[in-house]
C-alpha cells in the first residue's frame, strides 16, 4: 500500500500548485491530488513488468544465437536458468498484473532501449553471476534475484527515471516507493504461489481520508498558519522564508490539529525528513524550532488532542 510519506508528498506538490496558480478551484485541485495517488499506484504495477521484459529480452537474445550461422557451443546450449526463473514466469502470467496493466494501458513495449540498458545492468552484476554460475538453484534463489534486480537496478538506471518523466509527469519521486511495494509483493511469493496477490493501494479508508482531509483543510486554514509562523519566526522575515518552508509547517500543523490519532513525535519527524528533500539545506531545523512552539502552545490551548495511538 501507497505509505503515508508518499501521501503527504503528494499532498504538499498539490498544495504547492494550487498556491502557485491562479485558479481557485479547489475541488479540481482535489480531484488531481487522487488522480497522481492513483498514477503512483500504477507505477507499482508498472515498475513490476519490467522484470518480465528483461527476462523477454533475454530469451530473444538466445532465440537469435541459435540461428546464427556459425553458433557457438554456448550459443547453442544457453543457460537458461534466467528466463525460466519461476517468480519472473509467475509475474508474467498473473492474471491481477495483467488485467491492470491492460485496464491502465501500462506497457515498456515503446523503450526497447530502457530495457536493453537494464539487461546489460543485470548481466554485470555479481549477485547475477552467482546466481546463474551456481551449481543448484533453489526457489529461494529465484526470489532473491528478482529482489536484488529491484533493490540495485531500477534505482541506478537514469534512462528509467527519464523514460517515466516522459510517460507522467505525476510519476517524478515515486518510483522508490513504486520499488518498496514490489519488494514487499514478492516477500509474500511463495513455492505454492499461483497468482501475485497486489497489494491495496491504502491501507484502509482512513488514508485515502487523511490525504483529502490533509489537502482541503491546509489549504482552508493557511493563512491562519502563515500567522502563527510568523509569531514564532520573530527573527524571521516572512516573505523571507521559503514559500516551501511555509506549506510544509501549515501541513504540519494541519495534522497536529485534525488527527487525534497521529502521534506528535511522528508527525514533526515525518515534515522534517521531508522538508530535507524538498525544501532548502537548512529548513529543517528552521522547522523543527518553530514546530516545537507551535506544539506547545497548541497542547497547551487544547488545539492538540491526542487519543489511541496519538497518545503514544
């Protein structure tokens, strides 16, 4: 399932353009805030298929050495042990991946040249090399090389991220996560696996709430926020502050206010771990001291009240 860094990002990219623009519409802005959760979501499945198109490869390049006309004893004799790995044939024939794949349109069909890259990445790899040189292989040894491939391929491939900026605009950041839920969806793989079970794109209902609720009442209270980081940034000229830095402190305390269930701790470590990588060098810590006010004034005044596992 998407994680709740993810829908915050995405929550905050929506806030910044709705900001940023001269429309108003907010219910327009909302309705594209669920549609880039739903392309990160699509990406998932997306990233998935690209095992079975280097491993589709691959068996096209042995179909070919076996028709040369001088083929070696390699040539012909391949090993084969790649593209009949089992894990890579279970996610070919899933009916779950497939029928989602056709429904969104997602194919690598265009990016020949992606995937030849990330063959030629995976031939080189030692982890590869040990697999396909090993006397015995096992159905363990099957998994691990399809993780591996997700866990060092993908991320080190800079055509991908090119390719994906180039079939969405919504997809730019998510493939880390996209590679997470992968990861997560072979963990579940097992010998008696007949079908890739996806895993749901929220948790339960109360995430694809938050991420709404995030949204429209940050936006509806923002000024409000600008205020109150105005108060505590007494050093600090506002119009100085990074406009990035002013969203993700309103996000902020949007969630401190409107989620009983969020614990503090969580909610002031998750904006600063994002304001690293989306705002400037030194936001954090810009942050995190105005944060620690706005806390203790809001418990203080009851606008924070905690409750399960909030109280943690």
């Amino acid at each position: 399932m998407l994680s709740r860094r993810l829908l915050r990002t995405k929550v905050l990219k929506a806030l910044y353009a709705r900001l940023k623009s001269e429309s108003a519409n907010d219910a327009a802005a909302v309705k594209n805030l669920m549609m880039s959760v739903d392309k990160a979501y699509e990406l998932y499945v997306h990233v998935m298929n690209l095992i079975v198109c280097v491993k589709n490869y691959a068996e096209e390049r042995q179909e070919i050495a076996l028709h040369k006309q001088l083929p070696t004893y390699e040539d012909l004799n391949p090993n084969r042990r790649f593209v009949e790995n089992c894990v890579v044939h279970l996610i070919e024939q899933s009916e779950s991946v497939k029928e989602f794949s056709k429904a969104h349109k997602l194919s690598w069909h265009d990016c020949p040249e992606l995937i030849k890259t990330l063959y030629n990445q995976l031939v080189s790899a030692d982890y590869f090399k040990a697999y396909m040189s090993a006397e015995k292989c096992s159905f363990r040894d099957d998994v691990r090389v399809v993780e591996e491939f997700f866990k060092n391929e993908p991320d080190n491939c800079e055509m991908l991220e090119e390719v994906l900026e180039e079939q969405s605009l919504m997809w730019r950041d998510d493939l880390n996560s996209a590679l997470i839920m992968v990861l997560r969806t072979l963990s579940n793989v097992r010998r008696s696996t007949t079908e890739i079970t996806l895993l749901p794109k929220f948790k339960n209902e109360d995430d694809a709430d938050f991420t709404r609720t995030l949204f429209t009442d940050t936006l509806g209270s923002y000024d409000e926020s600008l205020k109150i980081v105005e108060r505590f940034a007494s050093n600090w000229d506002l119009e100085r502050i990074a406009f990035m830095d002013n969203l993700i402190m309103a996000m902020a305390m949007t969630e401190l206010r409107c989620f009983p269930s969020i614990p503090v701790k969580v909610t002031l470590d998750e904006y600063i771990e994002i304001s690293k990588y989306y705002s400037t060098a030194n936001s954090g810590q810009f942050i995190n001291g105005v944060l620690d006010k706005v806390v203790e004034e809001f418990t203080a005044d009851g606008r924070i009240s905690k409750s399960g596992t909030g109280l943690l």
